[in-house]
C-alpha cells in the first residue's frame, strides 16, 4: 500500500505542482508527501520532479510515468466502487479553473453544493483563455469552444447563446442598427477568448452567413471588461445571454439584431484523467451538469 499512496500523492502533486498543496489537501504532512516521492523515485531509479526554491517542474519520466499512475490509480477506485467500500462524504478541495462570466455566475449558487456536502471545498480560479491544467494545478476546467489538446477528457455540457447588445443611452445617441451591416458604422467592442474570431458571424434564415469585423477603440480579453464597456456607453458588445440577461430585463441593455441568429459556442468541463474521478471531483463535475441548463436554455 505504501507504493499506492505514493502513486497517489505524485498525481496531486502532479495536478497541484505543490507539495503543501497536497499536504492541505490531503490532511498528510508535507515531509510525508515528499517521502512518497522519494519512495517512487528510488523505486524507478529516476527522478520525477526537478526542484527549485520557487517551483517544481515535472520531468520528462515524470511525465510517461503520470498515465500509469491515473490508470493503476483508476483500477483501484473502481474496484472499491464495485466492493461498497467507497467513502460517503465528499471531502477534500477541488480546483476548478472557469472564464470570468461563468465564475460569477456559479459564485453565486455554489451555496448548495457547499451546504450538501459541508467537507468540500471549491477553489475558482478565474481567467479568460486557455491554460494548462497540470501546470496551474486544476482538477477541473470549463472551456469554451473546441477543444485540441489529446490529453484533455471532455465532458460536454452544452452551448453557449451569445446576443449582441448595447445600453438604452448608447442607441439613443448613436440610433439602433437594423442589419449586421450597419455595425460597420458602430464601435463593436472585440472580446478575445482563447484564440476567437474578431469577426461576428450572423445567420438568418434563407439567406448566407453575415460576419461582421468587430472594431472599435476598445477591446478586452476579459468579458466582465467587455461588459463594464456596453454599460458604460462605449458600444455594441456580443456576450454570453446568460452573462446580460438581467441587464435586458432590467432596461439597462438592449439585445440587438433579435431576428439574427449568433452561431452558438459549446462548451465543455475538461479534466486530465483518470477517467474514474475521486469523488470530490465527480460531485462537482455533476454540480457543473446540473447547473448548465442555464447556458443550455441561453
């Protein structure tokens, strides 16, 4: 079993790229985090990390070695999961990496899943593009668009509705365009998000695609920037329905070009494996799934 927990505590410090991480994560202390190391590594005869005083950084070895762990490690769950031996409580924090519109959005309905399961922890970390999971210590991932990286296990979860919008005080200087066309003659405030297009795409039934080069004297990799922009007056932004909503509802912004079609975005919670997820992980993967209606719905 020794062998077992070591294997086990490479993937998390694999997953977090820190042994205190581990440490707190696991309830272990962190000298006994590093004696599995050393025990893999004297096992192997290699070493598995290359280490620093400001970081640690797997190697090559440790990286072929890292997808035996996860299936040696994905063995043994399901065969505790087929035995009735699997723990009751979900414990221990899950890393969970999403953009900046989602994270606010699931910000505020964590509370049931933190109340359900009071031994759980959740840390967002929040950005606007693309990232590498084991580098950034992620158990989880919500990404929007295609997915290209091999490695990455993808769950999809559903599409993302996009509109274009503005703010009342916006159009009743500037006037309301009538055809995607007509941006042309507005400041489109561009949203960069892991390599999109800065060209709006629009569709309308029994006619060709329309798009649009959106330009402006602004633009931001951040939608929440994006966003504080259409409020504020500077233009015509295309965001996520479920990030404007209340601002339509409201009177605050108005959805533009409403018989125009934006082609939707899919979006997915992506992870590194192994495909049997520790239980911490899974509640919040299924957290993610029963909440996504909302992107699902627009």
């Amino acid at each position: 079993m020794d062998l077992l927990s070591a294997l086990h505590s490479f993937v998390r410090v694999a997953a977090t790229g820190s042994f205190s991480a581990v440490s707190r994560e696991t309830g272990a202390s962190q000298p006994t985090i590093s004696r599995h190391i050393a025990l893999l590594e004297a096992h192997y005869g290699t070493t598995l990390f290359a280490r620093t005083t400001r970081s640690l950084m797997m190697t090559e070895d440790g990286r072929s070695l890292l997808p035996h762990a996860y299936e040696v490690l994905e063995i043994l769950e399901t065969a505790e999961t087929a035995l009735g031996r699997r723990r009751a409580s979900v414990s221990g924090l899950v890393r969970l990496g999403v953009t900046t519109a989602f994270g606010l959005y699931l910000t505020s309905r964590l509370g049931s899943l933190l109340e359900e399961h009071p031994d759980l922890s959740v840390e967002l970390v929040m950005r606007d593009g693309f990232g590498d999971l084991v580098e950034e210590g992620l158990d989880l991932a919500v990404r929007i668009g295609s997915i290209a990286e091999g490695s990455l296990i993808a769950r999809r979860l559903g599409s993302v509705h996009r509109c274009v919008v503005a703010s009342t005080d916006y159009l009743a200087r500037r006037g309301m365009p009538e055809h995607p066309r007509d941006l042309l003659n507005h400041p489109c405030i561009a949203y960069s998000y892991g390599g999109m297009r800065h060209d709006w795409p629009f569709t309308r039934k029994g006619e060709s695609e329309t798009a649009v080069a959106a330009s402006g004297p602004f633009r931001a990799n951040c939608s929440e920037a994006v966003l504080q922009a259409v409020r504020a007056g500077l233009g015509i932004g295309m965001l996520p329905i479920f990030q404007v909503e209340e601002d339509i509802a409201s009177g605050k912004l108005r959805q533009l070009l409403p018989e125009w079609t934006v082609p939707e975005l899919p979006f997915y919670a992506v992870h590194t494996g192994p495909r049997t997820l520790p239980l911490r992980t899974r509640t919040v993967l299924d957290f993610l799934i029963e909440i996504s209606d909302v992107l699902r719905q627009g």
